[in-house]
C-alpha cells in the first residue's frame, strides 16, 4: 500500500504527493500522522478528495503509540490512519 507520513510540511506538498500516487495507478493511498500533525492529516486527505472527484475514505483508524521523551518518560501519542481509494 501507498503510505504517506504528515510531518511538518504543508499541507499542499502531501496532497501533491497523494496525488501523484492516484495518477501514477495506485488505487488505495494511507495518510498517516500523531500527534499535532493529526489535524493535517485531515486537511490533507479532505483536499485531495476535493482535487479527484470520486475518491473515498474507506477507513480510518485512530490509535496511540507509546514513545519515550527525551528525560527518559514513557508519552502516550495519538495516531491516525486515513485510507483513501478510488
């Protein structure tokens, strides 16, 4: 499957590349992200359905992954997994 990670980027550089993926043949395009980068995600996803009429969100996973900060804490974070397909 097609993954793209949502960092620090803007929003417009995901949805280029979710978009090369759908015209480069791919059917199916996962766009995940944790953190404070989840509300990109979303953006992302909502405007590449926007740039290709009948795309769908088959679906979405929410979770949290437990990472250690920098003092030595375990931090719980919360994820997302949007899946697109044509």
């Amino acid at each position: 499957m097609n993954v793209i990670y949502v960092g620090n980027k803007p929003v417009a550089n995901y949805a280029f590349v979710a978009l090369m993926m759908f015209n480069g043949g791919a059917n199916e395009v996962s766009i995940k992200a944790r953190g404070k980068a989840i509300s990109k995600a979303v953006s992302v996803a909502e405007m590449v359905k926007r740039l290709l009429p009948g795309l769908k969100v088959k679906d979405i996973k929410i979770g949290t992954d437990e990472l250690e900060s920098e003092d030595g804490r375990r931090v719980n974070v919360s994820t997302i997994e949007i899946v697109l397909t044509k």
